[in-house]
C-alpha cells in the first residue's frame, strides 16, 4: 500500500509543468528539461535499488542463497548496502559491470525483468537528453555563427572599429531582450483581438512609464478611456543602441520623451551655442522615470540641445500631433488638457531664458501644482455646467 503512494509523482509532474510556463527563456527551460530527466533516471534507479535490495533480504531470511550474502555484506551499514544496490540498478541502464549479480532465481528473473525495462527506458531517455544538448549546441552555434557573418560583413565593407562596436553591442541587447521577452510579433493571436482589448493592453504595457509625469498619471486617473485610446495611437516604442543620437539640437520636436528602465540619456543643452561645442558644454544624464521635450505638446518647439544614448534601452515617445488629435475629440480631456496648458505656458514664459531646456522637470516646474490647478478649473468648469453656481469665478485659481 505504501508503494502506491508513488501516485504523487504524477501530481509532482503537474507541478513542474505549471512551473515552466513561467520560463520565458529558451536556453533555461532546456537546462530544466535536461535536469529533468536526469533527477526521473536517479528516481527509477532508486526505485530499482530498493526492490532488488528487498529481494536479497527476503532471500537471506528464507535461506536462500542470495548476493548480500554471497558478496558478504551482511555486516555492512544500510548506508553502504543501499549505494551497492543502486550502483547495481545503475549497471543494469548502462553498459558497465560490478561484482554483484543474480544468486538465485528471483534475482535472476528480477535482473531479466531490469534489463529489458532498461533498453526501452534508458534508449528514450538517452534520446530525450541527447536532443536537449543538441539544441543547446545549436542556439549556441547559430549565434555565434551569425555575429562570425556580422563581423565579416563590417570588416569587408571596411567599417570603422567604434562603428563596429556599437553595432555588435546593440545587436547583443537586442538578441538578449527577445530572448528574455516575448516579442508581439511572435504572439500570432494578437492580432485576433478586438480594438478596445488592443487599447486596453496597449494601456497596460505603456502606461506605467507615462505615469511618472504628474499630468499623464492624472488623466489615467480620471479618464482611463481617453487614455487607452492614446496609448494605441499616440506612443510608441524605440529601442536605443549606445552611442545613438535621439535629437540634435535646433530640430523640430513633435514628440514628448519618456525613458524606460533600462535606458540611460545624456542631454546637453546648447541654447546660444555652437554645435560644435557640445564636448565643451555640460551634460545631464537622464534616467527612469524623466521625460524630454513636454513643451512640443503645447506650442511650437525645436531641441534646445542634444540628447545621447549612453545605454540601450527603450525610449517611449508620445507623438504631439496624435496627442492633440485624440485630446479634441473628447470635452473632458480637451478641458483639462487646455487649462493645464495655459498654467504651464505661462510658467515657461516667466522662466529665465537660461534655463530654458528639453528636460524641463519637478526640479524646473512644479508640474504637480499646475495638474491640481488645471484640475480644480475643470471641476469648477463642469459645476458651473450643472448649474451648482451662478457664476464662474476662477480668479483664485490664477488662470491666465
């Protein structure tokens, strides 16, 4: 009876398969699976050690000849009698020898009963552990297959060694972020799903780099549905290689920039300086949670500097026109959106032009004060709708 609670190794299987789901890289899930088979190979092994074990005893205790005693081994410890039976189990998969064997004809027909289990058995398992280390050979050997061709390629075509560089360096980001993350592209039933899923999973997978900017978390507070529609349509996602210019200076800005995890920007601002002074001018470096360029959402702008990838990563940028495009087509958001506007024009009018700059952050403008401002105007904007007051007062709330 107790043998049957063997059972609970199938549940353990379901564990281990609910596990792997979890595994997003290949490399490691056929490490896992190699691991696998090897822990079923000892488990049967010890299974087998067991009952061939059991089988000497009962010999001993029924006067038969028997190989605990004929190998004399009757004194040893348990310890050293069950590693002697499980390197027997162990002879029966493989193609070794030892000096214990069959001393009766139960433990004959038990080794019989062994041997042919272990060539259907171990010949698939064999199989199973074989295929693994080929595929682990071949991810291997493609890539490195494919970086030796890369190398060629820039190497015939005489390209410079920094170039050379820079290329192998963003092409291994790259390589190691699909490997860690499943690209949509892989995921053939995205496609399959309705647009306002898209836009729900569109809200789900960008929102959480936009709601670093007191603004963008409001209106995903207040208007998820304006924000779904804005994440589908207005932000998209860049990915970045070191060395990468994202802006130079004196261009047309129509996007806002926000910087993923992993990304790291250095900015240098050039207002009333030559281009070919940046190396002389001082930098800021720009990490998570930090955004560029906001004035382009709401007036004309060009780059006030230059902005430099110093390591890879994603780039979220919001497109000002689709932004623009998305707010008018909703009373709500264009409210708020608008009184927000001429809270932050004004403020950008009254800086100093020294520090006039893309990155114009909570160290610059207190953009928290100008979200709960714009806020308040529209709710007393939308009181005065339903006729909660007479009149419209908002000198208090210093609106220009």
């Amino acid at each position: 009876m107790r043998v049957v609670r063997l059972l609970r190794v199938l549940k353990l299987r379901r564990i281990i398969d609910a596990m792997l789901e979890y595994i997003e890289s290949e490399f490691t899930f056929l490490v896992i699976s190699l691991l696998r088979l090897l822990f079923f190979i000892v488990l049967l092994n010890h299974v087998i050690a067991c009952l061939w074990f059991l089988i000497g005893k009962e010999s001993s205790t029924s006067n038969i000849i028997n190989w605990i005693e004929v190998g004399g081994y009757q004194d040893e410890t348990a310890t050293y009698k069950y590693f002697t039976s499980l390197h027997w189990a162990l002879t029966q998969f493989t193609p070794a020898s030892m000096d214990v064997s069959a001393k009766n004809v139960y433990e004959r027909m038990f080794s019989i009963a062994v041997l042919f289990f272990a060539m259907v058995a171990f010949s698939s398992i064999v199989g199973g552990v074989t295929a693994s280390m080929t595929q682990l050979q071949n991810l291997r050997s493609n890539h490195m297959k494919q970086f030796w061709m890369l190398r060629r390629y820039l190497k015939q075509n005489s390209v410079n060694k920094e170039l050379q560089f820079r290329i192998e360096k963003f092409l291994e980001y790259r390589i190691m972020k699909e490997q860690e993350y499943v690209q949509p592209q892989m995921v053939l039933h995205l496609p399959k799903l309705s647009i306002p899923l898209r836009n729900e999973l569109a809200h789900s997978i960008m929102v959480q780099w936009l709601r670093g900017h007191p603004l963008f978390h409001k209106i995903s507070t207040l208007m998820p549905n304006f924000m779904h529609k804005l994440c589908s349509n207005a932000i998209k996602e860049k990915v970045l290689g070191q060395g990468d210019i994202v802006f130079e200076h004196g261009e047309e800005c129509n996007h806002i920039y926000f910087l993923s995890a992993a990304l790291v920007l250095d900015y240098t601002p050039l207002l009333n300086k030559r281009r070919e002074e940046v190396e002389d001018a001082d930098s800021t470096r720009l990490q998570q949670k930090q955004w560029l360029s906001e004035p382009a959402l709401w007036v004309p702008w060009k780059h006030l500097g230059v902005c430099e990838c110093d390591k890879p990563g994603e780039l979220i940028s919001v497109d000002t026109n689709n932004f623009q495009k998305e707010m008018c087509a909703h009373p709500a958001p264009r409210t708020f959106c608008a009184s927000y506007a001429r809270l932050y024009v004004e403020c950008l009018n009254n800086l100093p032009k020294d520090m006039l700059s893309d990155v114009l952050d909570e160290s610059t403008l207190d953009t928290t004060a100008l979200v709960d401002r714009a806020n308040a105007v529209m709710a007393a904007i939308y009181d005065v709708g339903r006729g909660s007051s007479s009149a419209l007062d908002l000198s208090h709330l210093g609106l220009p």
